[in-house]
C-alpha cells in the first residue's frame, strides 16, 4: 500500500477523533467483559484481542459504495433515480485526495480481499445508489471471483427510488426481493449469521432507522449463544453526543428532527420516535458480554466510539476507496 501523506493521516485522525492520540487509540472494557480484551484503531486498520478465540481472523469492509450505473432496464424508473445518478460519479480517494469513483473502488476492494487473503468481506450497505439492475449484475461478476465468502445487508439507498410511494418497510421488503436478492445468497435479508474460525458474524439491517421483533429475537438468541460476535449494520447505533442523523437509538430521533425527508422523497421520520423495539435492541447491543464490536457506514465520515466498554467503529464511504481492515486476535 502506498505511503500516505502526512496531512492525509491528520485529517483522517481529526475525522475519526482521535488526533489526540496521535495514530492509534486504545481502548479497555471493564472486567466483567472478558470476551474482548483490547482493541486499537490505526486509521482504517482495527484490531481486536479477545481470549475466547483460538486462531486470528480478518476481515474485509466495505461501506457506502454507492455504483450509479444503469442501463435501459432503467428507463421506467429515472424519475426516482435521477438524483443519486448524479450523487457519486467522480470522487476523491480518501487518503490521498487523488480522483477515483466508485466502480474502481470497489474493484480494488476485490483485490485487496483477495492479496491480503481475508476471510470474509461484508458489504454492510448502499452498495449502491439506488437499486438498479445494472449495478446489481455488475457486482455479482466482481464477487465473482473472490477467494473468501462475502456478506451483505442492504443500505436505505439500495432499495429506495425517491419519492416512490409506500412505507419504508415495504419498499424495503419489494425492492430487496426484486433487485437485491442474489447478494443475500438465500439468507434471510433482514438478519443473517457467519461462523468464521469461532467468531460469529451478525448482519442486521437497520436501514429504515427502526429494529424489528425478528431481528431483536434473532440478536437475543446469538447473545446467549455464548460464541463470540461481531456485528455489521448500516447505520451506526447511537452514541451519547451524537446528532439524531448519525445513530439509530437515537432518543430525540423521529418527526422534529428528520431534516432530509423533502431531498430524499420519503416519508417522514414517526412523530412517536423510535420504537421500544429498536430502543430495547439498542440496550441489548451494549449490554451483550459477548460482543467484540459494532462497525457501521452510511456517514460516510470515519468515527470511533466506545458505550459500555464497547466499541463502535464507522467507515467513512467506500465510493472515496475507504474501507476497514479488521484483524482479531487470539489473546
């Protein structure tokens, strides 16, 4: 990998908020806690010590990708997709500010999960820009061809054609079907399981701000399962000083704060706020002695945060060449 300039590295460490910590922040969990040990973060590189595993694991992850591409299979629906059409057609690289866009990206992510001989790469959402069929064809022949299995959960703009009509949950559940449904690999496209050397890797979606029973039931029973887990979701889960746009869980989340339903063409944000589902999953989450960590995207800005002695960590957009390179260790 390329050498990155130093001014790179200290907008990434001020982006992430650990500039103070010059280029790794460490963090410990309390006592009671004993699946994870330690973790660090080095710019796009995670660490994670545990001594409830037995041989190390890495990870690959790609968030925020956002493939514009479309083809005539298109045309009926332009009226839904013309804005994000335009959204991420060129881009700058996330460390070294040089041109790129998104259908390189995610080539290089390809390679990279395929030279660095990872064993998973997970796609936790807005894969792409709007569910085209174009872009869906064109992922499956890159995924093709890599040497390790990948998950996937969707993101709210792969399924969502602006200002088409219908709840959140149910275009969700149409467009998953209709476009999504190879990147699920038959698995369930709201909750999903992987074991991969003794850790368990959970994929969630979250992509319409809300938790259902399913996937509270579905968390609960992967807590008491005793394994090891990670978990992969769309959208980060809130964070004490975190804006209402940044986490789900947020408590002032719904009706006053939803500021970008007119620009997306959807509904508004529940006057009633969150769900107790998704306020109890969020407690669950923070509360589960067997969680190593949390990794999100749709930011599209790098942060790190750590509730209850666990971290939480958000890629910046993998449309700018971003990802995050996860090793877990035995200790």
């Amino acid at each position: 990998m390329k050498k990155v300039p130093f001014t790179s590295r200290r907008k990434f460490l001020r982006n992430t908020g650990l500039a103070s910590l010059a280029l790794s922040a460490e963090g410990f969990t309390p006592s009671d806690q004993h699946y994870l040990h330690s973790f660090s973060q080095d710019q796009h590189q995670i660490r994670i010590y545990s001594g409830k595993i037995q041989k190390p694991v890495r990870i690959i992850m790609a968030s925020d990708t956002h493939l514009w591409m479309d083809d005539q299979r298109g045309e009926a629906y332009r009226q839904y997709s013309g804005r994000m059409a335009k959204a991420y057609n060129q881009t700058r690289h996330f460390l070294t500010g040089q041109p790129t866009n998104p259908n390189d990206s995610f080539q290089e992510i390809i390679k990279l999960t395929n030279d660095t001989k990872a064993d998973l790469l997970t796609l936790p959402g807005d894969v792409f820009s709007f569910p085209s069929e174009a872009a869906v064809d064109w992922v499956m022949q890159q995924l093709s061809v890599l040497s390790a299995p990948f998950q996937y959960t969707a993101g709210n703009h792969d399924w969502h054609y602006e200002g088409m009509e219908g709840t959140l949950a149910d275009l969700r559940k149409e467009w998953c079907e209709k476009r999504l449904k190879p990147l699920y690999q038959k698995e369930n496209p709201l909750m999903s399981a992987m074991d991969i050397n003794g850790i368990r890797v959970l994929s969630i979606d979250n992509s319409i701000n809300e938790i259902l029973p399913d996937q509270l039931q579905f968390f609960r029973q992967q807590v008491l399962s005793g394994v090891p887990l990670i978990l992969f979701v769309h959208i980060p889960l809130y964070a004490p000083g975190r804006k209402t746009g940044f986490g789900c869980g947020h408590p002032e989340w719904g009706w006053d704060t939803d500021k970008n339903f007119t620009v997306e063409r959807r509904e508004r944000w529940p006057k009633s706020g969150h769900t107790r589902t998704t306020m109890d999953f969020h407690h669950q989450v923070f509360t589960a002695p067997n969680l190593l960590g949390v990794f999100a995207g749709h930011i599209h800005k790098p942060s790190m945060d750590v509730i209850n002695g666990i971290p939480q960590f958000v890629s910046d957009a993998n449309a700018t060449g971003a990802f995050l390179e996860i090793d877990i260790y035995p200790v």
